[in-house]
C-alpha cells in the first residue's frame, strides 16, 4: 500500500493524462469516514469520490490515509481505488432505501425512443374521477423503493381540487398502447419482452408541508406515495438512487441530465430528452419579470430536443458513477415545451433528502 497517494496527488494532471485503458470492476469494500458499503475496484480516474478529494487543492493526512486504505491495485500506471457504489452512499444514510439501483442496462444513446428497460424507474399516476370512476394517468412520478414513488406535490394538490383522486401508481409501461410490452431490437433481431404492467393501490401521497400551490414559484414541490403492497422488482420495475451527500452540494449547472415520459404526440411509446441545467441566478432573474422567485432549492434546465417528454412529477436523471440519480422532478415550464427562452423548472431533490429520510416507513 505505500506511497500512492503522495505521488499521484503531486503529479496528478500529468499522471491523470497519460493514462490508458477502461477498468474492469471487481465488488470492494470502500471504507469511508463514516462506515464501510461496497464499491467497485476501477481506476481513481474514473471513480468521482476519490477524484474530487485528490483535485480538492490540498488534500489533508486523513484524505490521504483514506485514498491509501482505499487502494485495491494497480494496473500499469493505473491506480485502482475501492470506489464507493452510488446505491451503497444512498444505503449508508437510511436502512429502508434500496442498494441495488439506477442501474443502466444498456448502451446510452441520443435516440428520443427509449429502450424498453431503459428507465424501470418512471411510474405512472393514477386518478379516477370523483363523479364517474373513470380512471385517467396524468402526473409521472419515480420509484426510489419497492414501496415509495416520489411525486410533484401539485400532482397530489391539484388533484383534490380537480375532483381526482389518486388511486394507484402504474409501474413497468413502457408502451401504453400495448400490455405487455415488446420491443423489437433491429440489432439483435429479438424482441425484449416486459411482464405486464403492475397497477399497485395507493397507501397514502403525502405533499411536503410547505408547498403552497397559491405561490406561483413552487417551492418544496415534491410529494412521497406510499404504495399499499410492494412492487415487484425485476429488470423492467427497479428503484433509482437518490443522490448522495456529494452530490447535494455539487454545482450542476451545465451538467446534461436525462428526461423521460408520455408526452410525446406522435408516439405512446415513452420518449426521452436530455435536459442542460442552467444557472440558477439566471432562472430567478428571468423568472422575477413574472413575479416568481426561483430559489436554490429548485434547478432549470433547458430541453435539447423539440419536444419535452417528461411528464409533471417524472424524474430528471443524472448518469453519475455508472448509475442514475435522481436529480430532480418535473415541476413546472413554459407552456408549449419546449422554448429556448424559458428554462423549465424541477424540485431539486437533492434539498430534500432529509424529508424524504424522515418521512419513510417500514
Ligand atoms: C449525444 O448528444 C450529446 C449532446 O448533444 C453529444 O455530446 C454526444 O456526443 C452525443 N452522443 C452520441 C453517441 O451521439
Ligand atoms: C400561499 O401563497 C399565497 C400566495 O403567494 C399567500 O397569499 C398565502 O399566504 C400563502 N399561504 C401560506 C399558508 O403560506
Ligand atoms: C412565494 O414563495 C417564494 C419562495 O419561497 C417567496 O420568496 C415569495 O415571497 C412567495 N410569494 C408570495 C406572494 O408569498
């Protein structure tokens, strides 16, 4: 174990430039400050906890006592550290999140179709109407465990105004015209088959109690469905993680995030787009001609495509360590989406992590 941290801390950027190939994984424990959670054996290049201690300016003894304990190997000039696993930092702070999640199964790509298990995460809400049962999807929403999805709290508000009630969250569409769902890869000439969708009974949506539906700014707009049975996990129904500690505090501004869902007119099959964060102090200036007051709590992202495909309450994603996060949800935007001078405006989840911690049930 001896001498690695000193060495690459002092030649970094010349170290860091010269070296070579991708790392193969092997499961590790990472020992932390706070406690040991697996991780994967790869190259410190790519692992972003350990980068952003050595890139920190000036690392103290202990970071350097932990880049030393973490180290797993080396391969050529390589140094391969225990990279702490997103899921496992999510799993360190609360017993009732999951630790196998956001997992991206496939290749990522630009194409506005998604591929059939490319988001298990996004969930469907579920109203009936009050005067004739009938039932109708409107909001999306995202599964953070078997039995929580995270939701807008407009989603949950508006609804009681609108004479809706939530009854059931649908989780594993990716098609709405079809159950179950295939889909056809031109690739591998095989089709990928989904089970069928599970419609699962809603327990309790509970908004967080300071959203205030009359403030146009929509602050604290996030609510947590509790589901009434578990759902069942599988490569097409699966949590994402919500974003760790690091990641609360990282600036996102010009970060490319992820964005999917139904709205897309020519297509019932879900859609994605990706979505540019921008400055928040722009959002708010731009945003204030309107009398609204866009605060550090929310994020704004401009969509890159022609259409926006995530519906109110769905997810934007971050791809971060080889997994998706949770970064934020769908709260509100120009009407029609999307329009270059106007950012869209999401909750920014990572400023509720504590609330959503708390508010968790067995
Ligand atoms: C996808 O789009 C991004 C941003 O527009 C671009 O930087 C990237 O090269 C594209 N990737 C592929 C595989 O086309
Ligand atoms: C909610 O917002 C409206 C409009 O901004 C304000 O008049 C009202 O007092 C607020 N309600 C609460 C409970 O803060
Ligand atoms: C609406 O909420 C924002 C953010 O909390 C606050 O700054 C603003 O004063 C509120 N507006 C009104 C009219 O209460």
């Amino acid at each position: 174990m001896g001498s690695f941290p000193a060495v690459l801390v002092v030649g970094s950027c010349l170290l860091l430039l010269t070296l070579g190939a991708s790392a193969q994984q092997l499961n590790c424990v990472s020992k932390l400050q706070n406690g040991r959670i697996t991780g994967n054996c790869i190259s410190i290049r790519e692992c972003d906890y350990f980068m952003r201690i050595l890139t920190s300016g000036n690392p103290t003894a202990s970071d350097r006592s932990l880049l030393r304990e973490n180290q797993c190997g080396q391969r050529g000039k390589d140094v391969l550290v225990c990279c702490p696993s997103t899921a496992g930092l999510g799993a360190l702070t609360h017993p009732l999140l999951p630790t196998d999640c956001g997992a991206a199964r496939w290749q990522r790509s630009n194409d506005t179709e998604t591929r059939i298990r490319e988001f298990p995460w996004l969930a469907l809400i579920e109203y009936t109407k009050a005067s004739n049962g009938e039932k109708i999807h409107g909001c999306g929403g995202v599964l953070i465990s078997e039995r929580y999805v995270l939701t807008a709290a407009h989603c949950v508000v508006q609804a009681t105004t609108n004479n809706l009630r939530i009854t059931a969250v649908r989780l594993g569409e990716w098609d709405t015209s079809t159950n179950p769902d295939c889909q056809f890869h031109e690739d591998t000439q095989k089709a990928d088959c989904a089970p069928a969708y599970q419609d699962i009974d809603v327990e309790e949506a509970v908004s967080h109690p300071l959203y205030n539906s009359s403030n146009l700014s929509q602050v604290n707009d996030i609510a947590l469905i509790r589901l009434a049975t578990p759902a069942k996990l599988n490569d097409y129904v699966m949590p994402i993680c919500l974003p760790n500690k690091q990641l609360r505090a990282d600036e996102l501004e010009g970060l490319v995030t992820e964005q999917a869902g139904w709205l897309a007119k020519t297509s019932p099959r879900m859609r994605k787009n990706f979505v540019t964060i921008s400055s928040i102090a722009d959002c708010h200036l731009k945003y204030s001609a309107h009398k609204l007051s866009i605060q550090a709590s929310q994020l704004c992202g401009f969509v890159s495509s022609k259409e926006c495909h995530g519906n109110s309450g769905g997810p934007l994603m971050l791809f971060k360590n080889d997994a998706y996060l949770l970064g934020g949800l769908v709260s509100f935007g120009p009407v029609p989406c999307p329009n270059p001078d106007w950012p869209d405006v999401y909750t920014r989840v990572a400023s509720f992590i504590e609330w959503i911690h708390d508010s968790l049930r067995e």
